[in-house]
C-alpha cells in the first residue's frame, strides 16, 4: 500500500505590538525606564481582551527589556493566558529598526507558529509599510499588526507578508 503526502503549505504567524502609552511625569527617568500611563494599562487590557475573544493565543511572547514594553507584554499575557515566567525579553528589541527587527524573526525557533513582539516605534510602522502596500502613518500605541508568513522556516521570514491584522484602542473605545 503507498501513501502520498499532500503538503498544503506551511504559514507563520507573526503579531507586532507596540507598547502601550508611557508616562513622561516622573522627571530624571530615563526613556528605557518610563512606566505606562493609567490609560496606557487600560488600553492594553481593551485590545488584548479583544483579541484573547478572536484569535489563538501566540505560542510564544517576546519583548523589549525596556519598562512600557514589558509591562504591556505582561498585561498581553495575563489576558491571553500565557505565563508570566515563561515571557522572552531580548534587549536588541529597544528601539531596534524594522530590519534588525525582520533578523530578530529569522532567528525564531520553528517550532513556533505564532510569535507576538512587543516593541516600539517607529520600528513597528515601517515594518507594517514595508509589508503592505498601502501606507500607513502610524501604528498608535497598543496598536497590534499581525502577519502572515507563507513559511517553514523563520529563517526564510522577508517583508513578504499578508497583513492579517490591524487593531488599536480607539476601535474598541465606546464613545
């Protein structure tokens, strides 16, 4: 008896995440250690119960060292689900650019399908226009733009990819 194998095709997930919006209140903090904004944590909880509603949960959560970013991760990840200790935090995602960050994706473990970054902008924007081809201003703060990769392998990740995803805060505020 002979069996085929049918290979329908491989994809990876991938979700940018800016932080949610920081603090400038506390004079003398350097920009690496800035807290979020009550409205930031706030807005963090809104978009991450909304996607915790709609999508699978990331196999893995990465983040910037710096403070915001974390702690947007941290709220990222009470509400998906996911555990606190088990959050990679990677210091070359602080401020890195679009194309240091396409490298950071190419070096992802493939046994992971979904991976969600949270880093900053404008990082994040000028990832998502090199991947579309419309062009946006700005991805706002907690903003979340998830990418398909028609992959196997991280290693193969380019700015080839299909916007799968494009959510904020203010889509989900009531007025």
């Amino acid at each position: 008896m002979l069996f085929f194998c049918l290979q329908i095709g491989y994809m990876k997930t991938l979700f940018l995440v800016r932080h949610a919006k920081s603090s400038w209140e506390y004079d003398g903090v350097h920009d690496y250690d800035r807290p979020l904004k009550g409205s930031g944590i706030r807005d963090a909880h809104i978009v991450s119960q909304y996607l915790a509603n709609r999508v699978d949960s990331p196999q893995k959560l990465i983040s910037s060292a710096a403070t915001r970013a974390l702690h947007t991760a941290m709220i990222f990840a009470r509400n998906l689900n996911y555990p606190f200790s088990k959050i990679e935090i990677h210091e070359e995602l602080y401020l890195c650019s679009h194309k240091e960050m396409l490298s950071f994706v190419k070096t992802l473990d493939d046994s992971v399908d979904s991976a969600m970054v949270f880093c900053h902008n404008p990082t994040i924007t000028n990832f998502v226009n090199k991947c579309i081809d419309q062009s946006i201003d700005n991805v706002p703060t907690t903003g979340v733009a998830s990418f398909n990769f028609d992959i196997s392998s991280w290693k193969d990740a380019t700015f080839n990819a299909r916007l799968a995803l494009f959510e904020y805060p203010k889509k989900h505020k009531k007025e």
